[in-house]
C-alpha cells in the first residue's frame, strides 16, 4: 500500500465532502482506429451522502475530536 500523508486538516475536509456528497465530472474519449481522439464526452455525475462517513463525523464529534 502507498505511504499517504495527509494533515488532518485534509483528512476532515475529504470526511466532509463524503458525508455530505458532492458533484465530478467523467469524461470518456471516443477514439478511431489509429488511437486517435474523436471527442470527448463529459458526463455530470453526483456521489450521494456516504452514511458511514456521516456516522464516524457523528462519533468524532460526541467524542470531542471533531
């Protein structure tokens, strides 16, 4: 597993942003024989609340480390 370092800072804004959702873009590249780019398509996607996250920001905060 890759050594990650990440202040905690960091680490509660990446908490935040999985407990409460969040919008991200997919793009898929269409490409002929040759490998060459025809277009690319952008798709909108939206990644619901995770309740897991939202439960362990919950223990963090009754705990007093939040």
């Amino acid at each position: 597993m890759a050594n990650i370092s990440a202040d905690s800072e960091t680490l509660k804004q990446a908490l935040l942003k999985l407990a409460t959702g969040y919008e991200y873009e997919e793009r898929i590249a269409e490409v002929d024989r040759e490998g060459r780019t025809l277009k690319v398509k952008v798709i909108k996607k939206h990644m619901p609340p995770d309740l897991k996250a939202i439960e362990k920001i919950q223990h963090l905060i009754r705990s007093g480390k939040w």
